[in-house]
C-alpha cells in the first residue's frame, strides 16, 4: 500500500518551558500542507526501510522505521514491513518530513495488522516523536505537551510558498538554544484557539528568537516584498509565506529560485486521516 506523507507547517510556535524528563512544554497550532513525500509499505518478515535520498539513514535512526518497531511492540504482533520513502520534503527544515513518514507508516501499519484503535495509534506515536501523533492525523489542530495533546481546528485554506536556504539546523541543537532564551510572556492555549478561530492568531515562531541562520532572513524579505505573512517553520530553517493568489505567490517562488533557494507553492490541506 502506498499514502502521501503531508508535511506540516507551524503558524503558531511557542515553547513553555523543560520538563523534568528533558522535553519542552509546547504550544503549537500546525497545518499540514500539500507538500509530501510518498511511502510505500508492504507486509515482510522483519522491517526494513530504503529511501530515495540516499542521504537519509535505513536503520534504526529512521523514524519511520522506530515508528514500526514501536508499533509491533504497543500491538504485541509478531511482524515486519518493507518500507520505501520517496522523498521530497527537506531535511532539516522544520516541516516534520521523518515525522510525516513515521505517521504514514503507523497508519498503514494499522490497516495491514488492525493491532489497535485511534487512541493506541496516538500513543504509539508519541513515544517516537512529538510531531508524530499530530501528523497521523493532519489538518489543523492545536498541540499541547510534547504534542500529544491534540484539540482539532477548522482547517485553512489557499496557497503556501515554502522556501528553504542550504543550511539547517539540527532540532536538539534549536533547543538548547530555546532554553538559553530569558523567560519571557506565553498566550494561554485558550486564547491561541480564540484568535485562530477569529482569524486573528499572529504568526509567531519563538525559534527564529534562538537560532540565526542567515537564508531564513533573506528569505523572509524577500516573501515580504511580495506583500505575504511569512514565517519560519518549527525549529528551521524552511520559511513559509501566505499568499491571497496563486500568481503571485508564484512569481515570488520563481524568484527565490533565481536566487539559489528550494522553493515551491503548495496548498493547505486536511486530506490526511487516521
């Protein structure tokens, strides 16, 4: 069986504080967005993971193969599963590519075993990966605690550019920079869910006051002068920009690509369901 694996976008981000067992306390409406990589699973004896970037590790570093070792283990089967990913989302950008592969696996995992219900499939999901149990199912939502707590909002809709530079950031390297960060003021999770509901929720990504990579800059000035909301996306360094028309949002894309960067125009999304 073969499911597109949606990447997701940030549009609110912020981080509450460390817990004692290391993770951060977050506070995040994501959107998954049309930009995908295609993962392939078939029934095997043992699990095994190839990919089409031969840059991506296919073993146990793999989330989509710790995905399905967690979820033989949570169902208690005996099995295994060939996995291909085809992939196109970046690394290393804050758009939950290993994630959205992960989720994807979970997913058709349960339909070939039916090892368990929704809510086993989201507890599996959360020991691999904060994103994981949000990206199982996709949409809107706001996500709480290392995200696992997931309250469901009215999906958006029109065009997202995604543009990426050539550096990233590793994700435990933007955390140790989070919590050098003076505290500072949070919105309540309820008034984040208000202001989205209104349309009136500001683009906020408490990373881009910890890490300094140059391209997001550049790239957020440039999405800025073609009128758009721009942001980056979890902890970096892919940005996004909001765009009332196709045209122009393409137009801006064609110039970022003129420049050097990975950019494309894609369309928020709801079709993923667990």
């Amino acid at each position: 069986m073969t499911e597109k694996a949606y990447a997701k976008i940030n549009l609110y981000l912020d981080c509450i504080g460390r817990r004692n067992d290391g993770y951060h306390e977050l506070c995040t409406v994501m959107h998954t967005v049309s930009l995908c990589d295609t993962v392939s699973l078939e029934k095997a004896d043992n699990i095994s993971v190839s990919c089409s970037d031969s840059s991506v590790p296919s073993d146990e570093r793999n989330i989509a193969y710790k995905c399905a070792q967690t979820y033989f283990k949570v169902c208690g089967i005996q099995g295994g599963a060939r996995i291909h990913i085809d992939k196109h989302i970046p690394s290393q950008a804050g758009l939950g590519g290993g994630s959205a592969d992960g989720a994807a696996v979970l997913r058709m995992l349960n339909r070939a075993y039916g090892g368990t219900d929704i809510d086993g499939l989201l507890s599996a999901a959360a020991s691999c990966g904060a994103d994981i149990p949000f990206l199982v199912k996709g949409g809107a939502a706001l996500c709480e605690g290392i995200g696992e707590r997931i309250t469901p909002l009215a999906p958006m809709y029109g065009c997202v550019l995604i543009a990426k530079g050539e550096h990233g950031i590793s994700t435990p390297e933007a955390y140790r920079r989070i919590d050098e960060l003076a505290p500072g003021k949070h919105l309540e999770p309820r008034e984040v869910m208000t202001l989205y509901s209104k349309g009136n929720l500001p683009l906020y990504n408490i990373f881009e006051q910890a890490v300094d990579i140059p391209d997001v800059m550049r790239i957020k000035d440039i999405i800025s002068g073609y009128g758009a909301q721009t942001l980056m996306s979890g902890s970096g360094s892919a940005v996004y920009g909001l765009f009332a028309d196709d045209k122009t949002a393409r137009e801006c894309a064609g110039t970022l690509s003129g420049k050097g960067f990975f950019s494309g125009v894609y369309y928020f999304t709801d079709e993923v369901t667990a």
